[in-house]
C-alpha cells in the first residue's frame, strides 16, 4: 500500500453537501498524492430538552432560538455518564433510515469519481471534530497509511497545494493548531460550555497527567498519525469527555501527553467575517482562507469543465 504524507479529513453536513463536493473536485486535482476522506455529519436525534437550532440540526430544522443557549443546554445533557453515547447510537439507527436517500444520492454522485463518502453520527458534531475523528480512525482510517492527517472543514479554501501549506509544520511538529497557546480567562471557551475547565482538569487528574490547558481554533489543524494511534491504544475518543469543546480538549490532550504541539501561521484562517473573492485572490500568496462559504468563480470553472468533459466520455 502506498504510503502518504498527508490525509484530509474533509467534513461537511447534509445541508451543505452540494457545494462541499463541488469544492472536493478541485482540490483533488491540486492534490493527487494526497488522500482526502469526504465525512458528512449527520443531523442529531437526541436532543435534551427538544431544544433545537439551525446551528445543530441544518435549515430544516428551523426554530429560532439562542444558538450557545442551545448548546450549553444539550452539551451538560450530554456529559451524564453515557449519555454521549447513547445519544450517538441513536443518530446512527435513526439517521440510517431517514437520512438514507440522502446518503445514496451523495454516494452515487460521488462514485463515479472513485470518492467514498463516509457518514458521521457523533452528537453535535459541529463540536465535536475530534470525536468524528476518532471514530473514523478507530474504524477505517487505522487502515490507511499516512504521517499526518488534516481537519479540513467545507469552508477552508486554498489557493496552494496541500504539501505547500502544511510541509513546514510537519517536519517540526506532531500536532499544530492556529492560534495554539496556553488558555487564559480572556478566552471564551476558557469557562464554556460552564464547568469545562474543572472538568477537563479532572479527567486529567484521574491519568495522572499535567492539568496545563491550551487553546486553538481546531479547523484546519495538523496531527500526526502516531497521535491518533496513541489516543486509540489509550482508549481515548472523546465521546463526551473530557467535558470540553475540541478548541480545549485536544491540544490538551495530546500537550500533556508529551507530543510536540506548535502554531499554524494563518494570518487569513479566522473565524469572521466571510472572505469575498477579490480579497482572496489579492492575498493568494496565504495559501489558506477561512471562511469561504461559497464556491468561487475558480471551482465553478472547473466544476464546469469536469462536467463537459464527462459529457465528451459518455
């Protein structure tokens, strides 16, 4: 089996399924040695008290509610003692039989490209990256052969290859996350969702580990496969502990279990406002954008151009 330098972990859901896929055909064709793993998460089914948003849930299920309120609400639900995965066995069941059809049509217009579109059914997956993450390592991606692997989400665009972006930092480092640094009360996720902070220093306790918490954005991080095959040896999968977001929980982690963490130098990753076309283009030298929340006029080109040329084919 040929052996690869990078993995994308490339996530998107259900509602922006469509316009993810569009983005996946052109950075394959940027990236031919690299292997990207297309995850669609999965809308949840459990939810604690019926509380739901169009943060969580996607656009069909619409009530206008306080998005954090939500959150804080089902997260505290979901950090009772198997409530995580509970809630999780329940999306997979559920989520088989009406998200089915869905799930077929993203296969189908996928397959004639050779892409695998893997299903998700972590519990507020929109929080839970590094759950999804090791789920799929746990069943498939241990298969795989790769040093590293990225967090890519559907709304990271690139004007540069993979190798390009990241090769720097791989050679350094073990893991390596934008805005990586020791947490301090001035962060917002440094005390939310409420009782993260104690309780990830307990988890932490409780492994006789270091209780040092860091933070980071976790989109677009860099880990490496000895990581991700540490964690799993370790039993630990994040299914609803330590009691944390993602941001926390895994530079944490795996910084108190000893792998060399390092900084992303992302000057044009941020969490807003959304990038426009003519402001990417007059930064292409950054490499990575984020947010891009809709396909630029350079991947409808080529959406257009894989299209005809399949016509040609047929």
């Amino acid at each position: 089996m040929k052996m690869h330098k990078f993995a994308v972990f490339y996530m998107f859901s259900e509602a922006t399924s469509s316009m993810a896929l569009q983005r996946l055909r052109r950075l394959r064709a940027m990236n031919p040695d690299t292997i990207f793993i297309p995850v669609v998460g999965m809308r949840q089914f459990l939810y604690f008290p019926g509380i739901v948003d169009e943060v969580m849930l996607g656009p069909t299920h619409r009530l206008h509610l306080i998005g954090p309120v939500s959150h804080f609400i089902n997260s505290t639900f979901q950090s009772v003692p198997g409530a995580f995965r509970l809630a999780k066995e329940i999306n997979r069941r559920l989520g088989s039989l009406t998200g089915s059809s869905k799930l077929a049509e993203l296969s189908n217009s996928a397959k004639c490209e050779s892409i695998q579109i893997y299903a998700d059914f972590t519990p507020m997956v929109y929080f839970n990256g590094d759950a999804a993450i090791m789920n799929w390592y746990n069943t498939a991606g241990k298969f795989l052969t790769f040093d590293y692997l990225i967090f890519y989400e559907f709304d990271i665009y690139t004007t540069k290859s993979i190798a390009q972006i990241y090769e720097p930092y791989a050679n350094s480092y073990d893991a390596c996350f934008k805005d990586y640094e020791k947490a301090t009360p001035s962060w917002y996720f440094y005390s939310y969702p409420p009782g993260c902070r104690s309780a990830t220093k307990k988890w932490l306790r409780k492994r006789k580990l270091k209780t040092d918490l860091f933070r980071s954005l976790f989109g677009g991080c860099l880990i490496s496969h000895s990581i991700l095959e540490k964690l799993s040896d370790l039993n630990i999968d994040f299914s609803g502990e330590p009691y944390s977001v993602p941001e926390m929980r895994f530079p944490t982690v795996i910084t108190n279990l000893g792998f060399k963490c390092g900084k992303l130098d992302f000057p044009t990753y941020r969490f807003r406002p959304i990038w426009k076309e003519e402001e990417i283009y007059a930064n292409e030298e950054a490499g990575i954008f984020h947010p891009v929340k809709s396909l630029t006029s350079v991947e409808k080109e080529y959406t257009c151009k894989q299209f005809l040329q399949q016509l040609m084919r047929n």
